[in-house]
C-alpha cells in the first residue's frame, strides 16, 4: 500500500487554510491524518474533511508530533514561532506568509518553475506570493524561450488576497453604499466598494510598496535571474483571482504565435486568446479554477522585442492553496530531492 501522511494546517479556518482543505480533498491528497490548527477564536470549530468532522485545535509548540507535513498560512509572525518548530520536531512547514521568503537558505518554490531547488530545503519551504506565483508561472517558458530582460507589471489584485476580513468588508460595504450609507474602512486605507485602490501593504523608501518589491524579488530569485523589474500593485473590488498586465521585454524576438505555443505546452498554464471572440481570461472566470491563464497576447507597437499580456489567476488557488498542496506532492513524487 502506497505512504499515507500526516498533515498539519496552521490557519485552517482562513480563507487560505480552507482552500487547502478543499484542494486536499479534491486531489486525493494520501492523508493519514489531518490536524487543523487556528487561535483560540476558532477553536473546537468542526470542519469537514472526506465527509468526516474534524475539529480546530489551539495552535501549541507540541502541536507537530509526528506530522509530516504543516502547511503554514496564519500570517508572518505565526510562521517566523512554528514554522522552525514544525521543522525541528520532523515535519516539513510549507509556508505561504511572506516571512522566509528571501532568505537566501530556504526555497522559494513554484513547482512546474523550480522545482529542482527544492532539494536545498533544510525543513521549511516557501510560497511566493500570489501575484508572483501566477506571473512566473507564465514567465518561465518566455524567458527560457527568449531570456527576459525587462517587465513593467499593473496588477489588478482581488481583496480575498487579503483575508476573510477583507472579503466580508468589501460584501458588507458594498450593501450600506448601496443603501446609501457610509462606513469606515478597516481592512484597506481607502473604502473599496466601487474603488480601485494603488495601495497594497505598506510604503518602502523607494516608494514602492512592500507587495511591489516582493513581485520584483521573488520573481528573481524563483527564476534565478536578473531581470529589471518595476511593477504597481492595485487592489479591485473583486472577490477572487489578481489579473496582471504585463509588458515583457525579451533579448531575442518571439512572435505573438511562438509565445502561444510555448505557453500552451507549459504544465498549469492555459492560452485564451481570440479578441474577435472577447476570449480572454477574466477573474470571474478562473475563479475556483487551478490554471494560470494567459490572453491579449500582442507585441507591444513602441518597443523592439516585447510583447504585451494579461495573466490571471485564482489566487486562493495557485497564488497559495494549490501551489503549498503541489508543493508537498512534489516532495512525495521526487523523495531523493
Ligand atoms: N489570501 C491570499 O490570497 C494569500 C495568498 C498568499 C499568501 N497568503 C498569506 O497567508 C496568510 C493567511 O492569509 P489568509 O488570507 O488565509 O488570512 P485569513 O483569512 O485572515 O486567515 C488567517 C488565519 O490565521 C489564523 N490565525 C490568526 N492568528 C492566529 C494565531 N495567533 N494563532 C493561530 N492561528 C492564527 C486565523 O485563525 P482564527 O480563525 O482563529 O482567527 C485564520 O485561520 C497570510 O500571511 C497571507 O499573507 C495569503
């Protein structure tokens, strides 16, 4: 009989630790056992799983004896405590917060991209942030094909990216607008029903905010590259998937039908892309989906060697559920690495 495993969800009664749940359910994930963890507002909350009730813990330190796996979305400073003590204790923490990220000995990792880097893990890995998985996911075969040299990215990016909380204040605000009333923005710095909002995390020095630079650096570091990057990062009143548009400028020239091919072949990427017909990809429809899906594929009129696209993703999905599940089925499939 094949190996069952032991999994950990730390922030299972998220908007990203439920999706886990699903995903693991709908990919036959080989449970043994599944440990849903939160803090004590959700504990003893029952959750299904395989059509069986399992109940939230408190999140301890003696919480990851004998997990295999613990995949890790409670936020950074949850991650930056448990996530070495998961390790310690055995486990693998696959980690979809912001906080190992660009540390320089822990994998950042989008399995079909770089997959390969994942043998360097020393027991934490982790997850891009969802606007970056779904872009490098599309970038990869281009800059493979090509070798990119520049990107100029406007993200477009829903408020499930930001938690239940945001979810429910942009479902709640959008009702007393509607009715006529006012209310206070909580979770964004602008009120975001009917909004569109160039603000995601805080400032930096440079003026960028911090989710601008995270696209910049980690993209760089999943492709192992050097391209120059600058990218804005817009918050929409959408309730799943980030759309991007995105200019890229490559060292050798594509035509529009070898980028089509090329994105086609690629695992987990899907090419929409008839204007005549409207077919492109747009949030609502990639939604629940795990595909990264790629239209408006042009050259770009004002510049040699680039091309112009927009990229969508769920983000719940292959911006961070799917990719930490893959992730850990990576590590099952490929037990040397
Ligand atoms: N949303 C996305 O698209 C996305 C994508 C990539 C990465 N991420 C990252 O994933 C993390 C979670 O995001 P989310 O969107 O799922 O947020 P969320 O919907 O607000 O959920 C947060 C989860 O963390 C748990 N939690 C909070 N404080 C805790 C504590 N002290 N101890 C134990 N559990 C605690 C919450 O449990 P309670 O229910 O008990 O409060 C809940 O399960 C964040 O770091 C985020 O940056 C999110």
């Amino acid at each position: 009989m094949s190996k069952k495993y032991n999994v950990a969800i730390v922030g299972a009664t998220g908007v990203v630790g439920k999706e886990i749940i699903n995903i693991l359910e709908q990919r036959n994930f080989p449970i043994q056992s599944l440990t849903l963890l939160a803090s004590k507002r959700s504990a003893g909350q029952v959750i299904s799983f395989n059509e069986k009730a399992v109940k939230v813990k408190v999140l301890e330190e003696n919480s990851f004896k004998d997990i295999d796996f613990a995949l890790f979305s409670a936020g950074s400073s949850i991650s930056e405590k448990f996530a070495p003590i998961a390790a310690k204790s055995g486990a693998i923490a696959i980690d979809n917060t912001s906080f190992f990220r660009m540390q320089d000995d822990i994998p950042l990792i989008v399995p079909e991209v770089n997959g390969h880097a994942i043998k360097n893990h020393k027991g934490i890995i982790a997850n891009p942030n969802c606007s970056t998985a779904q872009l490098v996911m599309a970038l990869k075969p281009i800059h493979d094909a090509a070798t990119i040299k520049r990107l100029v990215i406007s993200t477009y990016q829903s408020v499930s990216g930001a938690g239940k909380d945001a979810i429910l204040e942009l479902e709640n605000h959008s009702r007393y607008l509607l009715k006529g009333e006012d209310s206070e923005p909580k979770e964004f710095v602008k009120p975001i029903p009917f909004n569109v909002i160039p603000q995601i995390d805080n400032f930096v020095d440079n003026g960028y905010t911090k989710e601008e630079m995270k696209m910049i650096n980690e993209t760089n570091k999943i492709l192992e590259s050097e391209i120059n990057i600058t990218a804005t990062a817009v918050r929409v009143p959408v309730f799943i998937s980030h759309c991007e548009s995105v200019n890229i400028q490559t060292e050798k020239e594509l035509s529009t039908k070898k980028v089509r091919d090329i994105l086609s072949t690629f695992p987990g990427v899907t090419v929409l892309d008839d204007p005549q017909k409207s077919t492109f990809p747009t949030a609502r429809d990639s939604s629940g989906k795990d595909d990264v899906y790629v239209g408006r594929i042009r050259k770009d009129i004002s510049q040699k060697n680039s091309i112009d696209c927009w990229i969508v993703a769920d983000n719940l999905r292959k911006g961070a559920a799917l990719n930490a599940v893959q992730i850990a089925e990576y590590m099952i499939a490929n037990p040397s690495k």
